[in-house]
C-alpha cells in the first residue's frame, strides 16, 4: 500500500460520514435495545421506524467501511503523524485503525445475525464490540488531540483538508 502525503476528498468525506453514523447508532440504540429485550421475553415485536433506522445505518456503516477499505487499498493512506520520532507510536496508530475497520464491520454482522437470526451469542458479541468501539473511539479522540496540541503534528489537518 502506498503511503500518499495525505487522504483524498472521499476518504476524508467517508470518515466523517461513518463517524456521524455511529454516533446516531449509539445516540438512537434505545428503541432497538428496548425490542431486542421484548424479544426475548415472548413478546411480538410490530414495526418501528427507529429500529428500522438502527438495522439501515448499521448496514450503510458496513458498506461504507468497505468503500472506505477499497479506497484505503486502491489510493493508500498517509503514515501515522510522527511515526518518524517514534516508531512504536506507527505501530499503535496502524492497529487503531485496522481495529476500527474490524469493529465497523463485525458490528453490523453480528448485529443483523442477532436481529435476523435470533442468536444470543451474536448479541453479546454485538454489546462487547460496542464497548471495544467506545473505547477506542477515546484513544483515537485523545490521541488526535495530544498530536494536534501537544505534539503539534497537526494531525488534524489531514481530515480536514485532502491531497490534490
């Protein structure tokens, strides 16, 4: 994979796309969580726009992740912001960021086998990775803001201005 000086306008717009999706998901869960628990104590679950919300933004959050994977494969992504001073720091980065695309999509998976198919274990599987997404949702948020402010790598800026 080439190592471009920075994103192209698409990944930048797919990153903050996905972002907006999850933090809807995570925002509008409680009527989706609600039926899941009606679900399994017996009782009939009727149409609801805000579950139907969750399984559309859950699967478009897959499609998109996958799109966002081609681009990464096709046009390359930029090396982490200081991976110069700290190799360590590239290796935690590179992790972060496969960590995030293995989250984006096992999320919705497990979440339409546990929907669709019923399976418990997919939606403990589903509730664990949505507290490994949170968690690291707060390294990358702090790690962005200790680059930006304290390292001045302004990392910043290469999610919000693209590459030629």
């Amino acid at each position: 994979m080439a190592n471009p000086a920075g994103y192209t306008r698409t990944q930048i717009r797919l990153h903050w796309i996905i972002m907006g999706l999850v933090a809807l998901q995570y925002i509008f869960k409680g009527a989706i969580s609600q039926a899941w628990d009606d679900w399994q104590a017996g009782a009939e679950i009727a149409f609801d726009p805000m579950i139907a919300q969750h399984v559309f933004l859950g699967a478009l959050v897959a499609l998109l992740t996958l799109w966002r994977l081609g681009l990464r494969v096709s046009h390359g992504a930029p090396a982490p912001a200081g991976a110069d001073s700290a190799p360590g720091k590239a290796k935690v980065a590179l992790a972060t960021q496969w960590a995030f695309y293995a989250l984006l999509l096992l999320m919705p998976i497990s979440g339409s086998v546990a929907w669709f198919g019923g399976a418990e274990g997919a939606a403990i599987a589903h509730n664990v990775m949505k507290v490994a997404l949170l968690a690291l949702i707060a390294l990358h948020v702090v790690g962005a803001l200790v680059q930006q402010f304290v390292q001045k790598t302004n990392v910043m800026a290469r999610m919000k201005h693209p590459v030629a």
